[in-house]
C-alpha cells in the first residue's frame, strides 16, 4: 500500500448503518480489520450495550468516532418535550462518546398535518431550544438534508441551502452541514452550495454511497456500495476538497443484500472502492480559508 493510500485510509470511515446486522463489537472489529481510520455510530447499536459499555468498547478499538446518528426529528406539532429530550440525551452520548457531530435528521410530515410550511417553521424553532444545549455539550448539530423522495417522512430540509440557510443564525462551531452523495448528487446548485458551506465553515461531515436503480421496494434501501450505481464520486469530492473538508470520509449504505452479506468482506469491499474511486481525488487545493 502506498504512503497516499494510508493517508487516505486514516479519513475513512465505516458507518455502522453499512454493517447493519453486525453488534457494535463486531462492527468496530472489522472497520479496525479493514484498516478504516474512524467509525460512525447509529444510536440503536450504541443503546443495545449501553452508552458507557459503547464509550469502552470504542476506547478499546482505539477509532475514533466520526459522528453519531441520530438526532432530529423535530417537525411534529405536539412532540416538542419529547423532541427535545431525545435530542438532549443524543447530544450527550455524542459527547461521552468523543464526538463533536451530531448528525441531524429534521422530520418529516404526520398525518393528517399536511403543513409543510409549518413544519419547516418548527423546525427552526426546535434547532434554536438546542443550540445552547449542544453548545454546552462541545457538540455541533450537523443538518442534514435527505432527498425530496423523503419529505413525506424523513426531512423536510432536501437541499444544502436549505440546510445552510437553516444554519446561518448560529455559530459554525455549533450549527454545521453534512454532504451525503446519495441525498445530494442530483443538486445542480450543489458545486456552488458546496463552496459556500466551505466558505462559512460550515462543513461538518462528508457521506458516501452510491444511488441505485432500479429504486428498492422500500426506497430507504437503494443506497450501493460506491461503483454500483450512478454517483459521480470524482466530481463530488473534488468540491469538497477544494472548500477546505479535510475530515472523515463515511461510508453509510442502506442495503438489504449488502445488510445480509459477511461484515468483514463488506468492510473490505468498501474500502477497497474508496481507495479505487474517492481516495485519487483527495488532496486538492482549498479555495477557502480555514
């Protein structure tokens, strides 16, 4: 392995979504195997063991953490107590855990409200009861936007600059943005949005996969393993090199084959496409100031 691909090795990271079926032991087992650099964590593994179980586990592996997924969920009428306890307890394990992102998943509609505009507003009221929280915590709240395929249900937030523009009241060190390829790839403004979230600092996390056709029965497991389907990975990355992302790369797939596969080989197939289709373009010069 050259000294190029090493260092790329060290800014890849295994979400534990890609490995579904794996316990959080055996998922951090094989990104460390795999020669992954960091390991993104979904709550539910983190909870099966228990959140100081997970803190030791994580210490043990020595990886660090990437992000922690998820928090959100913010849009419903009559759910702001629950919604912001929730959110409280995942910006705390986020950071016992010893990361600073907190990936952000905003909600969707429920029936019968229908009122997007609404939710979108609940939205922005809900992020601002958080942010002295996460502020107080060293965590920053990392929107996310998911693909308009999932405003129904998942996030009403479907573009950066929705998400940035979400963002601008707070300070970069709290309030940040996640580019995940599969939700964005489409986005003709997204070399621009890109380049402003760099610009503001704003770049929080940078997730990878590929999109599919024909689109899955359940539309949340078209995601594919980078190669597969139709994102341009050289392109994107790219942009994200030049506004100045230099942090963890994760690989988060949602696949039902991929899902039922051995863990340890699927770790390795990741990363043998990173270092096939993403880590060549690592490294371009920044257009933005850090």
């Amino acid at each position: 392995m050259t000294g190029s691909e090493e260092a790329a090795l060290r800014r890849l990271s295994l979400n534990t979504a890609t490995v579904k079926n794996a316990d959080l032991p055996t998922a951090l087992r094989v990104a460390a195997r795999a020669g992954f650099g960091a390991v993104g964590l979904w709550r539910d593994r983190v909870a099966e063991v228990g959140l100081p179980a997970a803190v030791e586990l994580v210490g043990e592996t020595g990886l660090p953490v990437s992000s922690l997924c998820r928090g959100g969920f913010l849009t419903g009428a009559d759910a702001e107590d629950e919604a912001l306890r929730d959110n409280t307890a995942a910006i705390a394990e986020a950071q016992a855990l010893g990361t600073r992102e907190l990936v952000m998943v905003v909600g969707g509609l429920t029936l019968p409200d229908r009122d997007l505009v609404a939710a979108r507003r609940r939205v922005a009221e809900r992020l601002a009861s958080l942010v002295p929280i996460a502020r107080e915590h060293g965590v920053r709240l990392v929107l996310e936007a998911l693909h308009p395929m999932y405003c129904a249900d998942r996030a009403v937030i479907s573009t950066l600059e929705q998400a940035l523009d979400l963002a601008a009241p707070y300070e970069p060190e709290t309030v940040g943005v996640v580019v995940d390829t599969f939700h964005q790839w489409w986005d003709p403004d997204l070399e621009r949005q890109i380049e402003r979230a760099g610009s503001e600092h704003r770049l929080a996390g940078y997730q990878i996969c590929d999109w599919n056709l024909p689109i899955a029965q359940d539309a949340l497991l078209s995601r594919g393993l980078m190669g597969d389907g139709y994102i341009d990975f050289a392109t994107i990355t790219t942009w994200m090199e030049r506004a100045g992302y230099d942090g963890p790369i994760e690989v988060e797939i949602f696949n039902a084959d991929i899902w039922a596969a051995d863990p340890q080989s699927v770790a390795e197939a990741v990363r043998d496409r990173y270092l096939e289709l993403v880590a060549p373009y690592l490294g371009r010069p920044s257009t933005s100031q850090p």
